[in-house]
C-alpha cells in the first residue's frame, strides 16, 4: 500500500515541477496582446493541479484509513508519508554484505595474498550492487498492472466496457468515430469548419476526416488554442499552421487540443476516463448531441499512450 502513496506522492512533484516549466515558457513566448489570456490560462492550469491532487490524495486517504475522521487537519503528503510503516529489505543486503567481509577474512597462520584480496573485495562490491540492483527492481511497482485494475473498477462503476482500438497513431480519432456511429443519429448536424461542409454524412466519416475538421477548427480559433499549443521540450509555443498540418497529414497521436476541438465541432461534450485521477470531460455547457466516452491508457501499451472506445456494458 506504501508503494501507491509513494507512487502518488512522487507524480505529484513531476507534475508540478512540468506545470512550472511550462508555465514559465508560456509567458515569455506570450505576446503584450496575449499576455492577459496566457496569464489566465497559466492560472487555470495551477488551480486545476491543484484541485485534481488534493482529490487524489482524499480519495487515497479515504481507501488507505490512515487518518481518523475527527482529525480536522490539512492532509499533506509529508503527514500521509508519516503515517505509513514503510517496509523495506536493507537487512538482506546487510546480511549479505556480513557474510561477504567475513569470507574476505584470511585463514589464521596463513600468508595473506594481497592479489586475491583485491578480486575478492572486487567481488564483493560487484555482488553487493547487483543485490541493491535487484532489490531496486523487486520494489519498483507494476504500473501497467496497477493502470489497468484501477480502470477495470471504475469502468464497471460506470457501467461501461472498453472497446480495443488499434494502437496506430490513429487511436484517438477512431475511438471518436465509433462513439459517434454508437451515440449520435445518422442526421446529426454538426459545427463543421467552412471548407469541411461537404464533409456532412456521418457515414462517409473517417479518421482523416476527424483530423481534418480538428485541425480547421484549430486554425479557425487560433486564439483559443494557442495557450494549449506548448512544446515542453522547446518551451516555446509552437506555430500554429506547422502544428495543424501535422495532425491533419500524418498519424501524429492526438490529445487534449484535438479532444477539445473536435467537441465543439461535434456540439457535445466529451469524456476521458483515466486511472488515478477524475473524469476529464470538455465542452460540458455546448452539448446538443450526446456525450462520447473514451478512456485512456498511459502505461498499458508498448507504443505508449493510448486510447480506446468505451460502450455501455451489457446486462
């Protein structure tokens, strides 16, 4: 149990620690007539953090029972940590490395062999790090195991069965297409970018077509998606048309921007179930057609992250 609470502890900094980084590249690459919506946007992005990990951490005290409901006090990592009996295996290395010196120990009334006592010790210290090694591994957690329980449970709270997507770069924008085929009528009349309104039956739909109305409705509201488009590698914000013609010509995986996009063209509100934190759900206030249900997976593909389809799970 220690394990989950470190896991979680230790996932809180990386993210803070990203969050800044990005938040520091946003506002210098920020224009003086965007500087007010960067700004904002960066806000938005802390307090959003914010309230995710505290949620985490209730929800984890909650499941753990580590604190009695009369304490009133803030739960913090550093209390939670406290809290936990942190097991560990240093007496095995200990132990180890006991038996190790006591075989360098030369025979009594005999010569000692200097040469064998420097293969010996040299020994010694290449067993001790690869029994630390071993004990490192042994305690580092099964995260794809962990990913894909916690998502198992809340897609059957949910009532809802995930559907295998091809894991091609593609995933994204195929999980969409078959929760709009499942969710929405034949005739639905969607907010199509101007040069996409041929684009109109559903059934002609593809994932190239997705791609070509998420990146058209980008460049339409530039504006709007530019405090999302960060390059955390760089930390610059990246050209919108370069970053547009990326998603609608090759099989460059997509995510937040396009999940966004593609709600407010398809008028309804999309959702992203997640291991170890909330439902993320976009475009809640301009929903007209039913909501669409994905969910993500970050540890439980070989290729990386993935996302696949969720349908109603069957009585």
């Amino acid at each position: 149990m220690s394990t989950t609470v470190e896991t979680l502890l230790a996932q809180h900094r990386v993210e803070k620690k990203n969050l800044q980084n990005q938040i520091t590249g946003m506002k210098k690459q920020a224009t003086k007539s965007k500087r007010k919506q960067v700004n904002a946007r960066c806000q938005e992005l802390e307090d959003e953090l914010l309230r995710r990990q505290e949620q985490e951490i209730r929800e984890l005290k909650t499941q753990l029972g580590v604190i009695s409901d009369e304490d009133e006090d803030e739960l913090t990592p550093e209390k939670l940590l406290a809290q936990l009996a942190l097991e560990t295996e240093e007496g095995v290395v200990q132990e180890s490395q006991q038996q190790q010196q006591q075989q360098l120990l030369p025979p009594p009334g005999k010569k000692r062999n200097r040469q064998k006592d420097r293969l010996s010790r040299r020994q010694a210290e290449q067993d001790r790090i690869r029994a630390e090694a071993e004990l490192e591994a042994a305690q580092q957690p099964d995260l794809k195991q962990i990913e894909q329980e916690a998502l198992t449970q809340l897609c059957s709270l949910a009532k809802l069965s995930p559907v295998d997507i091809q894991p091609d770069g593609h995933c994204l924008f195929a999980s969409i297409l078959d929760q709009m085929r499942l969710r929405h009528p034949s005739d639905a009349t969607y907010a199509l970018p101007a040069p996409c309104a041929h684009d109109s039956s559903l059934d002609n739909v593809t994932v190239y077509t997705l791609r070509r109305w998420a990146a058209q409705h980008v460049r339409d509201h530039r504006d709007d998606f530019v405090p999302y488009l960060f390059d955390e590698q760089t930390c610059t914000l990246k050209d919108v048309d370069e970053y547009t013609d990326t998603i609608e010509n090759t099989a460059q995986w997509g995510g937040e921007v396009e999940i966004l996009a593609l709600a407010q063209v398809l008028k309804c509100s999309i959702s992203v179930l997640m291991s170890g934190r909330a439902t993320h759900k976009v475009n809640q206030e301009g929903s007209v057609y039913p909501e669409l249900k994905l969910v993500y997976y970050k540890h439980g593909y070989a290729l990386g992250e993935h996302y696949n389809s969720l349908h109603d799970a069957k009585v």
